[in-house]
C-alpha cells in the first residue's frame, strides 16, 4: 500500500516514514508542506494512505485535506493527522473535514500502529 508523508519537519517524516515501511506500507512521496503534498498527488496519482500535519508553511494539513475530500478521484484516501493540535474544537474541525483519524503530538510508535489498526478494515475493502 502506497503513503504519503506531509510534514515540514524532516525528522518527522523520517519517523513516520520508518514506522509506516515497518508496518508494511511503502512510503512513495514525501512532502513539507500542504502544497509540495498536492503536488506529490498530482504527479504520482493516487495514495492509499496520507499522514498530514496541520500546521505547515505554504498551505496548511488542513486546506490539504479540504482539496483531497473535495476530488472524487480520491475519495478511498485515507487520511490521518498526525499534529500538534489539540483543542478539541480542531480535532472536531478535521474529522468533519474528512479526516479518518487522528493522532496527536508526541506519540509513542504503538499509538501510530493502533490508528493504522483502525484503518484496516478500510484498506482491506479497497483491496
């Protein structure tokens, strides 16, 4: 299953990048920002899974999500945010934005694998 990493952190990516290959997934892009992430869709097609960050220069997680849930294309997408936001009111934001999960910041790898548990019965339907 192909991933997409959004982060503008580099370290981050990184993390996330080594959980989701341990997990099985091949991580076919990665992005620093919301922009570089839709650029990444655009030119490699669709992802079965994208890990978003919220807050990143040049376009947000957020307006990420926005253009991905507005795009039939890639309804099947799912998408987890993985941020330092944790107002309920912006967890609450995302979710009804489209967002399938949500993981905040700092996590302990095991968090990460249990919301890519969540996830599977999606990724097993579009298998």
């Amino acid at each position: 299953m192909r991933a997409l990493v959004v982060d503008d952190s580099r370290a981050m990516r990184k993390l996330l990048r080594g959980i989701l290959v341990e997990s099985g997934f091949d991580v076919a892009a990665e992005a620093g920002n919301g922009q570089e992430g839709l650029d990444a869709i655009s030119k490699l097609g669709k992802f079965d899974l994208m890990l978003l960050d919220w807050n990143m220069p040049v376009m947000n997680g957020y307006d990420l999500l926005l253009h991905v849930r507005r795009n039939p294309r890639l309804a099947a997408m799912r998408v987890m945010m993985v941020t330092t936001e944790a107002e309920a009111t912006q967890i609450l934001r995302a979710l009804d934005a489209g967002a399938d999960e949500y993981l905040i910041k700092p996590f302990s790898k095991q968090a990460i694998r249990d919301k890519l548990e969540l996830l599977g019965p999606f990724f097993e339907e579009d298998g």
